[in-house]
C-alpha cells in the first residue's frame, strides 16, 4: 500500500463532513466559519478600497498614467496581503469560539474512523469542556504570537519574500491548529503534540499548505474549519495516533515514580 500524503488527509475531510452520523456535530463549526469569514470579507473590501484610494490620493493629477497603472499593481498586492493576514486572524478567531465544538466534532471523527460507537455526548457536554479547551487556545496563542511578529515584520519590510514566508507559516499553524484537538481530546499536552507534529512535519505541513490555500478561496473557506477537523483527526487515527499514545503512557510511567 503506496503511504498517503498529508494533503490526502485534507480531502478526505470533505468525504467525512459527509457521512452519516457526523453530519449534525459539523454544522456548528460550519455555522461559525460562514459567520466570521462573511463579516471579514465584508470589510476587507472596504479597507482595500480605501487604502488603495489613499495610496493614489498622493500622486499628482498631471501623473494621471501612473494612478492608472498603480490601480492595476496594488489591487492583487493588496488583495494577496490582506486575505494572508485576515485568513489567519479570523480563522484564529473562529476556533477560539468553536473550540469546545471542534473538540467534540474530532471525537466523534476519530470514533467513526475506529469503528466505535460514537456515544450519546452532545452539544451540553461540550460547553463543559470550555475551561479545558480554551485553556488549549491559550497555549496555542502564545505560541503563535511572537513567531508570527517576527514574520509580519519580514511580510513588510520583504513583500513578495515575506509574503511566502508567512504563508508557509501560517501553514504549519494550520497543522498545530487542527491537529491539536484528537491530541487535546486525549489529554496530551501541547509540548509533546508539537514534538510528534514534527516527527511527521512533511505530512503536517503538506496538509497545512491545503488548509492554508483553501481557506483563501471564497466560499470555500466557508467549509474549510469543519473539514480540516476530520482531516486533522484522520491523520491523527492512521499516522499520529500509536506512537502518540504510547509515549503518554511512557511519560505518564515516568512521572509516577
């Protein structure tokens, strides 16, 4: 059997969202995605519109050539720039209120793909997982937040360069991301998911990359957060699973003597 790669993982998240008996625990993800995505794309137009106007208001009249080939050359810079930054922002953002979701949709993904039951847990059982969950966020956050300054100074100071370079990172946040909630969902902590993430970096980040690109596509951003989860979870069951249990255990024998 010739062995997947990590972009795999990502389509077949939208064969999961699909299935029958998990198609109840995606709306709420999905719900949330439409909302925030459709209220960011409703003022990124504004913006670009504006700071482009403000960029040529400085061009005299008389350059009158030069406004019309700056339109042309800034719209798409400041298309690309600001759909790299908001995609991650507001996807920050929505798994930050759909995180307790999220988690449960990741259980109820990795129960199907075991062939278990799938269990009575609902909705009520993952608002009591907030505290837990949010506390994850937390620890995701602050991981990100000096790394991605480091690589927002480069995105300005080297655009197209820069451009590239936060777009490959915000790839492999996507992986740290999606894959954190099978991890998350059996209490392994954040320093060892990381550590596994990277002893399979060439599968996360390929998967990474597709969830980066589609989540620039309108539209289709829509579905990516709840897609990402199952394709997250099913990397998790086939690849990252076993090795990531048992060094719990390992970890777990160790700190009890």
């Amino acid at each position: 059997m010739q062995e997947r790669g990590g972009a795999s993982y990502f389509f077949q998240g939208f064969e999961l969202i699909r299935t029958k008996g998990l198609k109840r625990f995606v709306f709420v993800p999905m719900f949330i995605n439409v909302v925030l995505f459709s209220v960011a794309f409703f003022f990124i137009l504004d913006y670009i519109q504006m700071g482009v106007d403000y960029i040529i208001s400085w061009i005299p009249d008389f350059l009158g050539f030069v406004k019309d080939a700056l339109i042309y050359l800034l719209w798409p810079i400041a298309v690309i720039t600001v759909l790299l930054i908001f995609a991650l922002i507001f996807g920050t953002l929505a798994n930050w209120i759909g995180a307790p979701f999220n988690g449960l949709l990741s259980e109820k993904v990795e129960r199907h793909l075991l062939q278990q039951d799938l269990g009575d847990e609902g909705l009520i059982d993952a608002f009591k997982d907030i505290p837990r969950t949010l506390g994850r966020e937390v620890a995701k956050l602050t991981y990100f937040l000096p790394r991605a300054l480091g690589f927002l100074i480069l995105f300005f100071i080297l655009p197209v360069i820069g451009q590239i370079l936060w777009f490959m990172f915000n790839a492999w946040m996507m992986a740290v991301q999606y894959c954190d909630y099978p991890f998350d969902n059996h209490k392994i902590g954040f320093k060892p998911m990381r550590a596994q993430l990277l002893s399979h970096k060439s599968h996360c980040f390929g998967f990474g990359l597709l969830v980066n690109l589609f989540s620039l596509v309108p539209v289709v951003n829509f579905i990516v957060m709840p897609v990402a989860i199952c394709g997250a979870t099913a990397m998790w069951t086939e690849r990252l699973r076993e090795d990531a249990l048992a060094e719990k255990v390992l970890d777990n024998a160790a700190n009890a003597r």
